[in-house]
C-alpha cells in the first residue's frame, strides 16, 4: 500500500521515534510503514490520520 506516512512526519517536524510513541508502535515499525514493507493495522491507520488531522485516505492509498 502506498502511503505519505514519511512526508506527514518531516511536515510535523516528528521524529520516527517521536512519531512511534505518539501512537504507541515502535520506531522499526515506522520506518517498515514508510518503506512501504508493512501495512499498519486499522488502529493504527486511525491514530495516525487523527494526529496529522487528516483521513486514512489521504495517508494511504491501495496499490495492486
């Protein structure tokens, strides 16, 4: 799944670490969500679009 997870993070000034902990999943599993190697879960889908104040849509996108 593509995703703009990267460009919301550097747009707030976050760390991955700051990020990471901001939503309760680790740094490696940030930086896996931004090299597009792991899809997070529903969950955490939601506690990212709520803090970049923005929908899931607009963080990720479907790619076959």
């Amino acid at each position: 799944m593509k995703n703009r997870v990267k460009e919301l993070r550097k747009n707030q000034k976050l760390t991955q670490e700051k990020l990471a902990d901001l939503i309760g999943i680790s740094r490696q599993a940030i930086n896996a969500i931004e090299k597009e190697k792991f899809d997070p879960s529903l969950p955490t889908a939601f506690k990212m679009a709520n803090l970049f104040k923005t929908t899931i849509e607009n963080i990720f996108t479907f790619s076959k």
